[in-house]
C-alpha cells in the first residue's frame, strides 16, 4: 500500500475550485489558510464548507517570512491564526505550514508551544516516511516542468531551465529517471508508479492560484484520475499522514 497526501497554500478563492476537484477523486486534501495574503481571498463560509471534506491547517494571519520577526510576533502569527481558523470551523487545527517555507528554529518551537500536531516545509522531492512531524517534507509541487513559464502562455526564457535544475537531483534521489523528466505529468506518473511497488507517503502540493496561472487543471485532474485507479493508494490528510509515524 502507498499514500497520497495533498497540500494547498495560501486561501486564494480558487481554492473552492480545487477542493471540488479533489472531491470528484475521493483525494483528501489539507488547506493551509492565511487570514491576510491574497487580494482574492476566501470567505470564513467558504473555509467552513471546505473544512466539511477536506482539512484546514494554519498559514499565519499575515504571511510573513518568520525567520525576520520577533517570537512575540512570531505567536501572534501563528497562535492567532489557529485561533481564528477554529473559531470559523469549530474544529482542532492541528497542522501548520511555514509561510514561503521559511522557518528557523525559533518558529519550530513556537509551533510546537502554540499546540499543533506537526507543520510542513516546501523541502521538495521526498517520497518516503516522515521522520519529523514539525518538518514534513513534500514530494511534488503542482507546478511546470521542467521550463520554467511565466504564465500558461509564454516562457522566462532567460531562466527556461530553472525548474529542471532546482529539481532534477531531488527526484533522481527518489528514483524518477532522466527519461522522465520530460514533462510535470511525466515525473508525477514515474513517482506513482514507484510508490505503488515500493509504498511510502507521495506529498503533492502546491497553490491553486499557481494551477490558474500556469493552467494546469486538467494535468492535476489527470494526475487525480491515475492515482484513483490504483487499489492499494489510500487517501489521507498531513495530520494523518504524521500519524504513520
């Protein structure tokens, strides 16, 4: 058996989209909310009827690189955000994430102090077991690869190949081959693959505001669709997945 776990950062309103997709897969997915980041940002109505199906994690009330605050304000980001999230849900917020993936580990303490089960990185290409629930790595971002793209359009051609640098030893380190690494679909079936032989945890996250950008839907729903056919891939949210350990 293997596992798939999903991550989506941020709290833009196309989040509603996503979560709706995600449901159309039986996929579980765990939404990591900012109370003030995005200028389209989702409704307290909207967070609660996401948090019927899905999970809701903590993202800060304002986004900030934790790393440049002070631990008094780094407890006002990250308590208040908790707080606020539970209030609209009425339910435990058990998972944090690191806003920008940030942290140090000042904020690693002060997650663990305010109360939560574990929080997540952007530590990339990870397809395995968790060994620390305050630094949940993630195996594959929703994201274009292996050029880099300013929109679903058009190219930054002055850095085409940045995706497939920053990634390319990670995911040869978790067994993808070069001959994969051709396209962002590619690479996702390559890790699947390998999950359901050698099991272990597949982290796919990223922003639905990203997804629109670059206009992967219909990949991520392709993706949703491949991993739905396998019988041994159960679905399960971060809080879930840190309890395997």
């Amino acid at each position: 058996m293997f596992f798939l776990t999903t991550s989506w950062d941020d709290g833009d309103i196309l989040d509603i989209k996503l979560a709706n997709l995600l449901n159309i897969y039986n996929t579980k997915g765990t939404f990591y909310i900012s109370k003030r980041y995005r200028a389209e940002h989702i409704s307290d109505n909207q967070i609660r009827e996401i948090s019927k199906c899905h999970e809701i994690g903590a993202h800060t009330i304002t986004h900030p690189d934790l790393r440049l605050v002070s631990k008094e304000e780094k407890k006002k980001e990250i308590l208040g955000s908790k707080e606020w999230l539970e209030k609209i849900t009425g339910k435990n917020i058990e998972m944090f994430c690191y806003p920008f993936g940030y942290y140090d580990k000042e904020s690693v303490d002060v997650v663990k102090e305010c109360g939560f089960s574990g929080a997540r990185t952007i530590e990339n290409t990870n397809a395995g077991e968790i060994s620390n629930q305050f630094l949940m790595p993630v195996t594959l971002q929703v994201y274009p690869f292996p050029f880099r793209k300013k929109d679903d359009k058009s190219y930054y051609w002055g850095r085409l190949l940045q995706p497939l640098v920053q990634r390319y030893k990670g995911f040869y380190n978790i067994g993808v081959p070069l001959t994969s690494m051709i396209s962002w679909e590619s690479v996702a079936h390559s890790i699947v693959d390998k999950a359901s032989i050698d099991g272990g945890i597949i982290h796919l996250w990223g922003h639905s505001w990203e997804i629109e950008k670059y206009g992967m839907w219909e990949e991520l729903e392709e993706l949703l669709k491949y991993c739905s056919r396998f019988n041994d891939c159960k679905m399960i949210t971060n809080s879930e997945s840190i309890k395997l350990l």
